[in-house]
C-alpha cells in the first residue's frame, strides 16, 4: 500500500545557481525558509494549528493584507502524467477550495502560468511546479512535494512560498476516480494551499492538513470544519474592516455568529501542559473544533455555533506527533498522559456556548507531578528547591540564563539527574552541572549523554549527605522562547539483600528507578513486576555513561523465572536498554528483571535501573469485512470512512493497547461490539493489535466521530474524528426552529444553526409582496432569487435596505455533493418547489 506523510522538518539551506531553494531554514536578511514535505511513509495538529515560526507566544505567521489576493503562478509544463491542462486546472480548483471561504478574506489571486516559474523566496509568488529531472529532490527521494515558506522573523509576516510536486518518483492523476498508486493532484494540491494559506498540520483525522494519506485517495479535496475555520481563524471577515467584502457576497463575521470556549491544561503541580490537543465534540459526536494548548496550558476554540458541547484533552502521541509540526520539535510537548474529558471520563461535564460569547473556565487537572520553574532562580542562593521525584517545566528566558535547582540527599543515595528537552528542531542544547552543597564547587558537568541525542543526565551514588545543587544552560550560552526543558530528579531506591534468585526478587512497579551494587563472585539482582498482556515496557540501566565502573547487562525472564524473553547489554555505550511487549497471555503475570555484571563489578559499582510502561495510545487503525478480527489487517494512520446503516470490523493498533480494551465512539448512533473473529494479537512492532465490529444506524448524523480506548486501569486514548461518516443523501432542512437554530439576525448579520452533513449553504432573498399566493394552490408566487451561493459558513450579511413600506424576506437551504436540502414547506404544508426560486444557484 502506498501512502503519503506530509512532514515539516528544518536544516542548513542555501540557493542553487538555478535558483532552487534547497531543504531547509535560511536566516538570510532576517528570513526564514521552512520546508513542507509529503512523503510516502509516515513520519512522526483545533481544528487548525496555525504556523508559528518566531514564538508560540507571539501572532501566527500570516500574509499582510496588502498581499491579498495572493499572487500565483503555475509552471506551463504541468505534470508530465497528464496530457493537456488538467494538472493546472486541478491546483485551481484546489485554490478554489480555499477562495470560497465566506468568513475569511484571505484568497489566491487568479493564477498565471508561464515557464519561468521556479523556487524563488524573493519574489512574492506563490510559485508551483513539477520537477521531472530529479533538480529538486534528490535521487531516491519519494516526497510526493514540498512547499517551501519565507517569513521575516522580525515580524512573523510571511513573505513567500512555493510548492514543487516531485514527478520523478511519484505518478500523478486527475482522474475522477484516482488509480491505485496514484496521487492526485487536486487533493495534494489542497493541502499544500493550506500552508501556504499559513496553516500547520492537523491532528484531526479528516482535515485536509492531516499529514497521513492512501494513494488514490481524494480525501483532502474537501476542507473539514477545522480547516476552514483555521483559515478564519488567521484571517478573519470583521464587520467594520476596510476590505470587508460581505456586502458584495454574502460573507460574514464568524466570531459574531458563534461563540468560544477558553480554558487551561495543567499538571496537578499546576505547569501547564503545553501540546495537548483540546477537541470539542457537540451532541451528535461530531467534531466541530480542536485547538492545541499554548506553552502555559492555555487554549481557545473558537468558531463555535451556540450549544452544548462535550470537550476533551488528549497527548499528541498517537498517530501524528509534535515533529509532524513546523515547529513541533522545538516546543516540547508534554505527552504519554491519558486522555482526559472535562469532568471526566465516566460522565464527561456540558459546556454552554452561546453567539457572540465566551465560555471561560474549561480547565483540566492532569495526574502529571511535574511543577513550573519559578524565576528568580539563576543563582545557587535563589535556586529553587525539587522534592526528588518530581520534575519542573523550565525555560532558558535569554542569552546567559542559567536555572539553578536544589535536592536533598542521604549518603550512599543513587540519584539520577534528567533534562528533557524538545527533541528535533528544539534549539536549546542543555547543559547540565552538579554542585556540592555550597553551589560553588561543580562536581561533574555534562553535555550529552549516549542514547539520549543532546540531552544530558547525571547518575550518581552520593557518598555524602546535603543538599547539592543542579544548573541547566545553554552550550552556546542561548535562549528565549522555545529554549524549553524539562528537569528531573529521580531518586534510586537502594536494593535489599538478598535478591539473587527469581525466589528472592525485590518488587517494581512501572515508573520505579531502582539503585543498586553489583559485587564481586557473580553476583546479580533480581526484581519482579507485575505485568498485563500487551503492556510495551522500556527498561534501561544507568552506569557506565555516568561514572560507574560497571560494565552490566540485563535479562528479561518470563513468568517461571527460567524462559528467557529478551536480554540487552551495550545499548548506550556500555549500558543495556531495551523495548518489548509483553506476551498476549496470560492476562496478567508477574515478570522478572536480572542485572548482573559483564565486568567492573566490586567495590563502588552502582546501577540504576529504570523500568516504564509506555503509555497506551492508537496510532493506526484499519476497516475490514465484519467477522474478520485481526487476521490480516494492515493497520496505517488514515482516517477511516463509514456511511449510516454500515456494519464493520474497526481494527486498532498501538503501544500497550491491552487484550481487554474497550473503545466507544462518540455520540448516538454507532455501536461497538466484541468481534466474532480473531480479536487480538501483536504486530511485528510491538504493538498491541485489536478488533471491534462496528454497526452504524442509519439515522446516524454524518460528521467526524472520536474513537475513545480505554484499558480499565485509568489509560485512555482518543482519535479525534478517527471515524468519518459521510452522507447517503441531501442534507436535512435548514434554519429550523426559533432563537439561535433558526433564521435569526445577531449584530447585523444573518445567522442559523449548522446541519450535519452539509458541505455549504444557499442563501435566497425576496420582497415581502412576493409572499402571495394569487392562484390559491397554497405555494407562493415566488420565494426569491439566490443572494449567495455555496456559502461555507452558517452566517451571511446583506448590505441591501428594503424601500420604504417593503421588507426582505430570507430563505436558506443546505446543500452537499448530493444535493440541495429541502426549502421548507408552503402554506400548504407541502415542500416548496425549486421552481419558485429565480434564479438559482447553480
């Protein structure tokens, strides 16, 4: 199976004689280049996530005003796969997608095309080729194409991008039904539009900026809420801007006709968990919104129609990760907690949302122990005190900042000292130092530790008791926004002689670290912990890399205490680690850990051992035949497609995703059953593999649904809009009912409830004299003629004024690929008939 990953990554970066940018940031003249990839294998997103590329704090990055209608330019040659200029009319209409956005005033100016468009991030024009020599990508590269974003740092505008399809490596269709192992051009298309648009990628599975694709698919053609009210989001119609341009076309000011939702995600140490994706769902399940939590815990999501909404946080962990972000490699994301709705699981808590307001208040309390960095704290005499345990959300602030912490200690602790930062991208390098109780004496300083990348940790037996003291900095003596970490101090607790055999076995639990000597004569410890089926461990010894002498080794042995089920020794230089996944039976069993010694052992040779389970998450799903369980399903991160009165197998994939896992999907309508067929096994990557039949009633509201999993001992992880169900039909009436769901003015502009499964909106108008009906057959001579089509929104403003003694009359009616809802019903109770509308939308 072919797929695509669209992906955001960042190097060196530098401009060929031909003028083609190569991949990566150029901070030239103040600028940025990212580079936007989709490739044909996953990488490792609010309904929108907008690109941040100077601070999570500050603005998104965006167009200025001047600038739009952005100009573009397409390259005459096209795709050397399809004849004529289907390939230029496809980006159009991807464009088009985009353009038709009744709430937001950004659009693509009409594209020109000319040979001379190339990769070019100075002059202002979104540019968009086909390289079909291999002058972009390099040789073997399967990226399907990559577009590539300047912005001035200064003040986060955006100043150019273009976009390159790679047509060497990759086939490309404007088929109507795209062939397997193609790629269209149209859906391709729309997705790159919404980075140039200034839009990141989207965890919601649906949304065209989701990173994952199947070949063939045209998916992304179509914009899903949380894409269009991205774009809204970034630039939004307001009734009063200068270049509104309602009055001419029906558009309007979402913010007026919808409400928000605000709110903060925080450990119970009270730091906020940046990177958590908050999604709220309303009364059918479907997703309306999703927003990802700001450095601090904060979100909003706005764009919200009024209502009662059901709102959740989960870790950006399972099928798109922070990397998959421009700039998530650089925000440190906190993530491996459990998915969580506000008010909890059980019975998740309403929030009422009403036009024009805000609902504030909306906060989650995660069971995570780490704890702010409180400045002032550069200093040994103004560190702030860690409870050893615990760890701390910090910040290097600027240039020379320094964090000093203190710990308490007994003598013979073993200790181990953790920073975390944020992995690829992050531009922090930390360095970490350990002082003696005066902070003045610095006892060991470490840059980078085997296995951890950049990141440095200390091990350490104290053969003296105090309180010592730890500084985090920079190695390049840097900081500022981004410049995040976190820091830990996780005490050792010492082993007890004896623990020589599986019969004398120390108990562990998963998240325990414990301390130990390996002596002289063969000497080895052993440790017992309880394990469940499917639980995807990772164990790992500190030593060596920290002083030790010891040069040891581990073993993993099932549940007799003999059979060996993995051993590991020279992971990390000269200490062991390893991932495994426990087997699918038993259930539950107690398991055993062995250290021992390959050499050094004696006098002074201490250890660490550290055991976690990783938390459970889905990151794949599939659909097969109902009754076909497990056996051979090829899972992948896609979201899945359903219609009402459907019956399938849903397959699920994921780390420690257990045999006795139960999964839900949100909101009425679609039910969740033990499969008849294999239900469970573990792929080859260590993954727990499981299957559920899924029976959708045919009243079923289309929209995208959550798949909830939960593992009955407080791990929950959630897909938002993992099941997308598609309309069978027209959608149903439109404006229905008085106050908010009905045809109702709110600060001068027309506004109605959404209704599931529309993809638009068609708004019509007419004098209040036509309401006659002059030959009595119950039917209105006329019902007025169209006053904006295809309207994205659920909201529209009318600059027109009715003459003196006359009035307007509204009419709306939602419409989908199908076809048109239907216009409400006459005096005499029967359907209006399209025929008394003239003209109408196309």
């Amino acid at each position: 199976m072919q797929m695509r990953s669209d992906r955001v990554s960042k190097s060196p970066e530098g401009l060929s004689p031909a003028g083609v940018s190569l991949p990566g940031i150029d901070r030239r003249a103040g600028g940025c280049l990212l580079l936007s990839l989709l490739l044909l294998e996953p990488s490792r997103a609010f309904a929108y996530v907008p690109l941040r590329f100077v601070s999570p704090f500050l603005r998104p990055s965006t167009w200025p005003t001047a600038r739009i209608p952005l100009s573009t330019m397409i390259h005459s040659a096209g795709s050397a796969d399809v004849p004529g200029n289907a390939d230029i009319l496809a980006i159009q209409t991807a464009q088009q997608s985009w353009n038709s956005q009744n709430t937001s005033y950004f659009s693509f100016a009409p594209p020109t095309t000319s040979a001379s468009a190339v990769v070019n991030d100075g002059d202002g024009i979104n540019c968009i080729l086909w390289d079909e020599t291999g002058s972009f990508f390099a040789p073997g590269d399967t990226t399907l194409s990559a577009t590539v974003i300047r912005v001035d740092l200064a003040t986060g505008e955006m100043r150019d991008a273009d976009t390159v399809f790679n047509g060497v490596a990759n086939t490309w269709s404007t088929a109507n039904s795209t062939p397997a192992g193609q790629f269209d051009i149209q859906a391709v298309a729309t997705h790159e539009m919404g980075h140039v648009a200034g839009l990141d990628h989207d965890a919601v599975l649906g949304a065209s900026l989701y990173p994952f694709a199947p070949s063939a698919s045209q998916a992304e053609r179509a914009l899903a809420s949380d894409d269009r009210r991205g774009l809204t989001f970034l630039y939004p119609e307001t009734l009063g801007q200068l270049d509104f341009r309602a009055p001419a076309t029906g558009e309007g000011d979402l913010a007026l006709a919808t409400g928000s939702i605000a709110g903060q995600v925080l450990t119970q140490g009270g730091a906020g968990v940046h990177g958590a994706q908050v999604s709220a769902l309303e009364t059918h399940g479907g997703l309306v919104a999703a927003a990802l939590t700001a450095p601090d815990g904060t979100y909003t999501l706005t764009g919200l129609p009024a209502g009662v909404y059901q709102v959740l946080a989960n870790a950006l962990d399972g099928a798109v990760q922070e990397q998959d972000l421009a700039n998530g490699g650089a925000d440190n994301f906190l993530t491996g907690f459990p998915m969580l709705f506000l008010g909890g699981n059980a019975v998740p808590q309403g929030v009422s949302v009403t036009e024009g307001s805000q609902a504030t208040g909306a906060n989650f309390a995660l069971s995570l122990p780490e704890v702010f960095e409180v400045e002032p704290n550069n200093a040994a005499a103004s560190a702030q005190p860690i409870v050893p345990g615990a760890s701390v959300s910090g910040t290097l602030a600027g240039a020379q900042d320094a964090d000093y912490y203190s710990f308490p200690v007994a003598a013979g602790d073993i200790v181990l000292l953790d920073v975390q930062s944020g992995g690829d991208g992050n531009p922090l390098d930390p360095v970490l130092t350990l002082f003696d109780p005066s902070g003045m004496l610095p006892l060991v300083s470490v840059d980078d530790t085997t296995g951890k990348g950049l990141d440095p940790r200390i091990g350490r037996q104290f053969t003296s008791a105090g309180t010592y003291f730890a500084r985090v900095t920079d190695a390049f003596s840097q900081g500022g926004p981004g410049y995040a970490y976190t820091f830990a101090v996780e005490p050792c607790l010492s082993e007890m002689e004896p623990n020589g055999t599986s019969l004398s076995a120390r108990d562990l639990s998963y998240g325990e670290r414990r301390g130990g000597l390996v002596d002289g004569g063969g000497d080895a410890d052993w440790y017992r912990f309880s394990g469940r089926a499917g639980d995807r461990l990772h164990a790992e010894v500190t030593a060596n890399r920290s002083g030790s002498p010891l040069d040891p080794r581990f073993t993993l042995v099932g549940p007799d205490g003999v059979t060996l089920l993995a051993s590991a020794a020279d992971t990390y230089g000269k200490d062991p680690g390893l991932d495994f996944t426990l087997p699918a039976s038993p259930a539950t069993a107690n398991y055993f850990l062995k250290v021992e010694s390959q050499s050094g052992a004696g006098a002074g040779a201490w250890y660490c051992l550290a055991l976690d389970r990783i938390s459970m998450s889905v990151s794949a799903t599939a659909r097969v035949p109902l009754g076909t369980g497990v056996s051979g399903a090829v899972t992948d991160p896609f979201p899945r497609v359903a219609q009402p009165g459907e019956s399938f197998d849903l397959v699920l994939a994921g780390p420690s995703l257990a045999p006795d896992a139960t999964a839900r999907v949100t909101g009425a309508g679609v039910t969740l059953t033990s499969t008849t067929g294999p239900p469970y096994a573990l792929d080859a990557q260590g993954r727990g593999v499981k299957a559920f039949s899924v029976f959708i009633s045919p009243a079923a509201l289309p929209g995208l649904r959550t798949v909830v999993v939960e593992d009955g001992r407080g791990g929950a992880a959630a897909l938002p809009g993992g099941l997308a169900l598609w309309a069978t039909s027209a959608p149903g009436e439109a404006a229905v009912g008085g106050g908010s769901a009905g045809l109702h003015w709110i600060a001068g502009e027309l506004s109605w409830a959404p209704v599931a499964g529309s993809s638009g909106y068609d708004l019509y108008r007419g004098n209040l004299t036509d309401l006659v009906d002059t030959d009595g057959n119950g039917v209105a001579d006329s019902y007025g003629g169209l006053l904006a089509c295809n309207l994205s929104e659920p909201v529209a403003v009318d600059a027109a004024i009715p003459s003196p003694g006359s009035g307007f009359f509204y009419l709306v009616t939602a419409v989908n690929a199908l076809g048109q809802g239907p216009l409400g019903y006459a005096f005499n109770g029967l359907p209006r008939p399209l025929a008394s509308l003239s003209p109408v939308c196309p």
